[in-house]
C-alpha cells in the first residue's frame, strides 16, 4: 500500500507539473495616456500590461492623484476642503495650519535636503521668486519693456527666506511661517516629490511596467515587458533643439534604466529675456540671480523626488563643487550641459549612456 501510495503521489506531481507546463505565458500589450495642466505640464503614462482595462485603471489613477497633490502643493489658488501651499503663506505670522499628510512630508524632505546639501534649494525663498515671477509674466506679455527686479528689491525680499522660521509639527500635522513676509514655494521638489508618491501606490495596485513622463521628470517602473528589452531607454533633451523634432535632433542623449527617475532642470524650460539677455527661473539664493554655470543639469537616482530637488541645487553650484556632491551621494548620478554646449557627466553616468555604449538589451 505504501508502494503504491506513492507512485500515486509521483503521478499527481507529474500531472501538476504537465498542467502548469501547458499554461501560457502572459502576454503583454503596450498602451499609453496623456493628460494635461498637473504641475503646469503634460504628463504621459506608457506601460504594458495584459489588458487595456487594466492599462486604463492604472492610467486613471495616476492622473486623479497627480490632479489631487498638484492642488495640495499649490501656491496661487485655493480649494474647497483643502488646506494647501497657499493656505500656509495666506496665514504666514498669524498661526499654525493643518495640512495632509503629504504636504508635511514634502516640507520635512525639503527642510532635510537642504541642510545635506549645500543649501541652494530653499522653499522659503518664496518671496524673492514671487518678483521674479512678476517680472517674468510682464516681460512675457510685453517683451519690449521687459525689466529685471533691482538688487535692493530682491535682497529686501531676502530678508523674509528663514527656512528655520518654516515650524512644522508632525504630531498635529501643523505648519507655521513665523515671519509674516515669508512664502513657500516648493516648485522645485514638488513635481517630483508627488510623482515618486504616485509610483508607489500605483505600483502596489499591480502596475509592475511603465514610464511616466512630466515635463523634466521621468520615473520608470519595472522593465519593459516587451520581450525585447531589458532596460527601459530614457532620451534626454538637446537644450538647443525644439522639444518636438521629426529628425530626433532634439535628443541629446539616451540612457538605460529600470525603477530610476531621471530628472532634468535647464534654462530653456520658463524664461523670458530682456535686451537680448534670457531670464530664467532658476535662481541662485547667494546672488539673487538667475543660475549663470549651465544650459542642464539631468540627474539619475532612484527617488524622483530627489532628483528633482537634486537637478536644481547643482544647476546653481559651480561644476566642481556639484561633483564633489555627487560623487558624496549612493545611487546618484549626473549630467551636466555647459554653456559652451561641452558635456559632462559622472563615472557612474557613462556606464548607463548610449554614446558610451549602453543599450536596452544588457
């Protein structure tokens, strides 16, 4: 009876194993979705996945919860039941405000990365960046007569940047401006911060393959389901070329990656120019001036966030100076496009470039 026992046993496992042998393999599909006005950009998804239902749900979600923190970190405009950017400035000096969860956690990785580094990227610079971007939109709508903000302008706004006068209070969910004249302004981490929340929480919903696209911002997910590539290829932009060139002229360079955000900040993207010179929005808090070192600064790491906190502070530090950074930093890789067009890049940079000799198939 043992014997026997057991050759059924042998039977059953056999069975099992032709059974599974028999299945077939998933078959994915490539789909993408393309919304607009989140961030002030347009973002596009591109996954594969085995249905267009579920692509679309994935999709869906995405836009929804980029929508919903794109207001939260908002600084011109005010929503019903929501406590946001805006509601913080609007209360600077009179008292505390609470807010998501999401918001305090943007502020406490704004407040940590900036004593890490080396303190160019500060979100209460919000009152100097608010006259450059008055100057920027009057320029814009009358070219002629566009003017740069005077140095005792700026630096009387400067006055009113105290990131330690930003009180926050995890155990209330609570922040609090200290001084009255001060603003915060997170555009500089925001986009990047709220994609890297969105990847997470989309992909523990099941989306195990895709890219998402916003602007400067580039989050991939998993590997491309292709059956072809093993890395995901990521163009980044010749800040010389339109965004859109049929010749592909507009790439300046491509680089492998999988569960990596690359993250651009450049001169080229919100400016206006004044008696021929170009004004851009980057803006150095030593100088009070636009960044003068480069035409890009791309950085590649894991959290896209960082990296978009990351690509502006080297886009204000001279090159030696933001290398040395780099090279301080696990996981973090860059690119830098010099005035005069010459690139540079990191050791680990190279090994991850097509020019270098990377590619999708490694």
């Amino acid at each position: 009876m043992k014997k026997k026992g057991i050759i059924f046993l042998l039977f059953i496992i056999l069975l099992s194993n032709i059974i599974i042998g028999c299945q077939k393999e998933p078959v994915y599909e490539k789909y993408s979705y393309t919304f607009y006005d989140t961030f002030d950009t347009i973002t596009t998804v591109v996954g594969y996945t085995e249905t267009e239902e579920e692509f679309q749900e994935y999709a869906t979600f995405i836009e929804n919860r980029m929508t919903e923190l794109d207001k939260l970190f908002d600084k011109y405009h005010t929503y019903p039941d929501m406590n946001n950017v805006k509601t913080i400035n609007d209360y600077a000096g009179i008292k505390p405000i609470k807010v998501q969860k999401e918001l305090i956690d943007l502020i406490q990785f704004s407040k940590e990365w900036y004593q890490k580094t080396n303190q160019q990227t500060n979100i209460a610079l919000g009152a100097v960046l608010d006259i450059w971007s008055k100057y920027r939109e009057e320029g814009k709508e009358d070219p002629k007569n566009a003017k740069i903000p005077s140095m005792e302008e700026l630096k009387k706004a400067n006055q009113h940047t105290n990131l330690d006068k930003v009180i926050v209070n995890t155990k209330n969910n609570t922040v609090f401006l200290k001084d009255s004249e001060m603003s915060l302004d997170v555009g500089a981490v925001a986009k990047g911060f709220a994609l890297e929340l969105v990847v997470d929480e989309v992909s523990k919903k099941g989306f195990t393959s895709g890219v998402i696209s916003a602007g400067g911002n580039v989050r991939t997910i998993g590997k491309p389901l292709d059956g072809v590539r093993d890395r995901w290829g990521v163009g980044i932009q010749n800040p010389d070329k339109a965004l859109f060139e049929k010749d592909g002229s507009n790439i300046l360079e491509t680089i492998f990656v999988n569960d990596t955000s690359v993250v651009t900040s450049g001169d080229y993207q919100r400016y206006y120019v004044v008696n021929g010179k170009v004004m851009h929005h980057l803006i150095d808090p030593d100088t009070l001036m636009p960044g003068k070192y480069y035409t890009s600064v791309t950085i590649v790491t894991n959290d896209s966030g960082l990296g978009d906190f990351l690509s502006t502070t080297l886009f204000l530090l001279p090159f030696e100076e933001g290398k040395k950074l780099v090279n301080s930093l696990e996981g973090v890789e860059a690119l830098w496009v010099m005035k005069n067009g010459e690139i540079k890049f990191s050791d680990g940079m190279k090994q991850i470039m097509k020019s270098q000799g990377a590619s999708g198939r490694d």
